[in-house]
C-alpha cells in the first residue's frame, strides 16, 4: 500500500497524513502531536493581535472607499462602507487562511487547517469566515434595537466574545465551535521547523 504524504507544508511536520500509514499507535501520537489546539490564551491573544493588524486593512478599505464614492464624510454611505468593509475582510481572511495562517497567527505559531491536517479550500475558508461572525453578530444583532449607547454595546459585546471564547472548553478538542461546525480547526506550530 503506497504512503500518503502531506504536502511540504511549513506549520505541520512532514509525514503520513492519516495516522493509518504509521506503524501502530506511533502514527496516531505523531498525528496527536502535529494536530495540537494552541492554549485558550493564545488564541485569544492572537485574535486581539488580529484586530489590530486590521485597523490597517480598515484605513485603506476605507480609503479607497471614500476615492471611489467621492464620501467626505465617515456616515456618508454608511451601509455601503459596511457591505464593501465585509467583502473586504472576507477577501483577506479568505486568501490568508486558505494559505493557512495569517500575520497574527504566524506570530503566535497558529495554523489553520481542515479536520484532517490539510489545508483549507477557499470554499471552506470562506464557510469559516461567514460562522467567524459568531463572534461579534449576535449581541450586536440583539442590543443594537435597544438603543443603548456605544460604551453599554461595547462592554456587552466583550462579554459575548469572552463566552464565545470560554465555551470552546466544552468541545472535546477545545476548538472553538465555530471551527467545528466549519470543519476546520486551529493546531499549534510552536516548535516545528519552518
């Protein structure tokens, strides 16, 4: 039976892609081993890393938005700027996790790849990045018709995300659910070659 191997991929150790191809349970603990959740505090670090690298895409995004609109002002075609900010974001995420990592998640020695071990398609980054808006969609989507003021939506907001975070304990991978439900998960390169 031929060995499968995985692509030379620089976040994952080269070798057998299913833990099948290795010798008993040595190729299982080397699949264990390459497929390792990065801790909670390092992927909320990186996610914070993630939103502050983006305050660059959004000043250009916004830029070229206010060139080709003729906007003078930031609320001049609000709901526009939105829809064009979320293509935006979606092209970003979309093209870097389906190379696999991100400047943040290189940093913090994060890949992104499918259940397998595989890198992601652009479909299913783009599946990723639609349930990525867990995050932050519904406690907007409820507090925004209350009327609160942006300090009360922003402090809700943080405590939506820090659930949202909290409850990948209960994933029995400790991924976060919107990965799961994505089929893709986040594994540690910390210590593999480059």
């Amino acid at each position: 039976m031929p060995s499968t191997t995985r692509p030379q991929d620089p976040g994952l150790p080269p070798g057998p892609v299913a833990a099948g191809n290795m010798p008993g349970s040595a190729g299982a603990a080397a699949l264990a081993l390459a497929l390792r959740t990065p801790s909670l505090r390092r992927r909320m670090a990186c996610w914070m890393y993630e939103g502050i690298l983006m305050f660059g895409v959004v000043f250009i995004s916004g830029y070229l938005f206010d060139a080709l609109s003729q906007s003078r002002h930031a609320l001049d075609h609000r709901a526009l700027r939105m829809a064009f900010l979320f293509v935006i974001f979606g092209i970003y995420f979309t093209w870097f996790w389906a190379k696999g990592q991100t400047l943040a998640m290189k940093t913090w020695h994060i890949r992104l790849v499918d259940r397998r071990g595989a890198q992601l398609t652009q479909a299913r980054a783009l599946w990723r990045y639609v349930l990525s808006w867990l995050w932050l969609l519904p406690p907007l989507a409820v507090l925004g018709p209350m009327g609160l003021g942006a300090g009360e939506i922003t402090v809700l907001t943080l405590g939506w995300v820090a659930i949202w975070a909290l409850l990948s304990r209960f994933h029995p991978e400790r991924q976060f659910w919107h990965d799961a439900w994505a089929g893709t998960r986040l594994v540690n390169t910390e210590g593999t070659p480059p």
